[in-house]
C-alpha cells in the first residue's frame, strides 16, 4: 500500500470519526431535558457576568442530567461550545421548559426571550389594595406606594389621588421591572378608555366632565359585580342626580371611614365625611375604587327607567324599586327577613 493510499485512509478514517461524533453532537444536544409530565420548568436567573458554564450547571442540576456517564456538565458545555452558539448571551430571568433541549436555551439567551410575568389589577378595588398587590409581586422592584406619589406629584394638582386613574387588567412584565412602570401603564391605558368612553356618552350621561365620569363609574363597580345589572344601577344615579337627590350609596360611605372593620352602622350612616352620599348631595369628590371599562360605559350610557332604589336580593342581584314604599318592602323581605 502506498503512502498516499495510507494518508488517504487515515484522513478518511478521522473524517468519518469527526462526522459520527458532530452528528452524536446534534442527536446531543436536541434531546428534551425531561417529561412535561414529570418535570417542573426551570426559572433561569443569568445575571449579568455569568459564563455559559452556570447555565449548563443550572440546568443539568435542574434536570438531573449527570446522571448518566455521556450526559454531563462537560459534554454539554463541550458540544454547546462546537455547534450551540454560547457566544453574546443575554442577562435577564428564562423559563426552561422539559421539552426543550440545549439549542433552545442557547438560542433563547442570545435572543433575550426572557421569561414574561404578569399581575392581575382587580377591578373595584382601591388603590391601597392595588399597592399592596404590587409590593408582593415576584420580580417587582421599588416600592409601590412611593412610585404612586411620583407619578401623582408629575400629574400635578389636578389630583389628589391615583384612585380610580388606573385601568383594571391583567399586566405583563420582564424581571426586575419597576412598579413605577406598572402603574404609568395602567394610567395610560385608563386615559386612552376614558377617552373612549368620554366621546361615545349618551345623552342621558348625568356627569359634566371625564373625571366626573370615573367617580360615578367606581360607585356603579362597587354596588354590583353582575354585568346585567350596570345600566340599571347607573340608571338609578342618573334618576336621582337629575332631580338633585343624594345617591345614599353605602360603598362611598364605608371610602370615608378610617379603617373600617367590615361593620357599617347607623352611626357611619350619620357621620358627614366628604365621602358619606347620605350626607352630602351630588358625587364624592373622587372615584371610590378602580372601575372597569364596563362600568365606565354603563356611567356614560345608563338604561332608561323609573328607578330610584335598590337593595340586594337572595339571589346575587338587586331588586329595583320605583318610590320609597316599595324599596322599604323590598329591604323587609330582602334584608330584614319580615316579610
């Protein structure tokens, strides 16, 4: 055999070698970590500084794949630097599923696909209630009530408080994200709502201004959680500020007492705050609790009725009454049990 014929085969036999190993490589690395079924998802924190070593460390530790002699931290890092592309990887918080394999997190972390969080802002609560939600929330930063102020203080003094300026939905976030952010997101979308809303009011709207319109709807958001019943609950305010009647809602009552134990009495009923509707006329000077878009547009466009009362029935609902003999029949058998 010849020299050459030798160098050939040679170069062959390490070609074919290189070839099973690069293809054993690929067959490697695209193997799922785990069972969707049997395995949770890793939430990967690389901050920034780290070396792609950490990751395969988290995940090989995550997934418990060292168990195995041709499955372990060197061999991962080993093919991931070959054919994975571990170059410019991206700081920042992933969520690595079971079924994906080393080129998906490769491919993640240089693409910065972080993983995305979210908080859910009720609607009918208060701004104390939303703060304190947000204090709570994993991979938050800063504290929520100071980041109200800011932007309170930036709104300037047309108002007092962020309370009903919010829009209620659910809101998306990466790690380490700011409250601040949060909030000037939920304040945005509300004045593009309300500005929505604002502009497709019925002539039957009883409020003069956008902000008006915030306070009735957070009172409507409060005194019924059924979406049938909107229109007809704004249609009672509506009857009762056109003809100048005070709205007597308990929940604007209950806004103005300090640090309410759950128990309205007479003695609150009696109590002249500037949140007390059975003591003042027209609106309280602000929205009681975030309202919804529903409710907003139920304030802008209430039903037509003769109602002027309602109280709550057995069922979830209300009862609507036309006078005062029939609400106080009503709150007999509905709430007094005498009838």
């Amino acid at each position: 055999m010849t020299l050459l014929k030798r160098l050939f085969l040679i170069a062959l036999f390490f070609i074919v070698i290189g070839a099973g190993a690069l293809g054993y490589g690929y067959y490697y690395l695209s193997q799922p970590f785990g069972n969707a079924n049997q395995s949770e998802p890793l939430v990967l924190e690389f901050p920034k500084g780290k070396h792609a070593r950490y990751v395969v460390a988290q995940v090989t530790e995550h997934y418990s794949l060292d168990k195995s002699v041709l499955n372990n931290t060197q061999l991962s890092y080993g093919f991931s630097r070959l054919l994975g592309g571990v170059s410019h990887l991206r700081a920042g918080v992933y969520e690595i599923k079971p079924t994906h394999n080393w080129f998906d997190v490769w491919r993640k972390l240089a693409n910065g696909d972080e993983l995305q969080f979210s908080v859910t802002l009720v609607e009918g609560h208060t701004l104390e209630q939303w703060l304190l939600k947000l204090n709570e929330v994993t991979y938050l930063t800063g504290d929520a009530q100071a980041a109200a102020d800011r932007l309170r203080a930036e709104l300037g003094a047309s108002y007092d408080s962020l309370e009903g300026l919010l829009l209620p939905e659910t809101y998306t976030y990466r790690a380490y994200s700011s409250a601040e952010s949060i909030l000037r997101d939920a304040y945005e979308s509300m004045q593009r709502t309300l500005a929505d809303v604002w502009n497709e009011r019925s002539g039957d709207c009883p409020v003069d201004s956008p902000y008006e319109l915030l306070v009735l709807a957070s009172i409507i958001e409060k005194e019924t959680g059924i979406a049938g019943e909107r229109s007809l609950v704004a249609s009672v305010f509506a009857n009762r500020l056109a003809i100048g009647m005070r709205l007597q809602s308990d929940p604007t009552t209950i806004y103005g007492v300090e640090n309410f134990d759950g128990n309205l009495t007479r003695a609150h009923l009696r109590e002249k705050t500037a949140y007390n509707t059975y003591r003042i006329n027209g609106l309280p000077p602000t929205p009681i609790a975030m309202p919804s878009r529903a409710s907003l547009e139920a304030a802008a466009n209430p039903d037509e009725s003769p109602y002027y009362y309602f109280v709550a029935d057995d069922t979830g609902g209300h009862m609507f009454s036309k006078t005062l003999e029939e609400h106080n029949k009503a709150v007999r058998r509905y709430q007094l049990n005498k009838e």
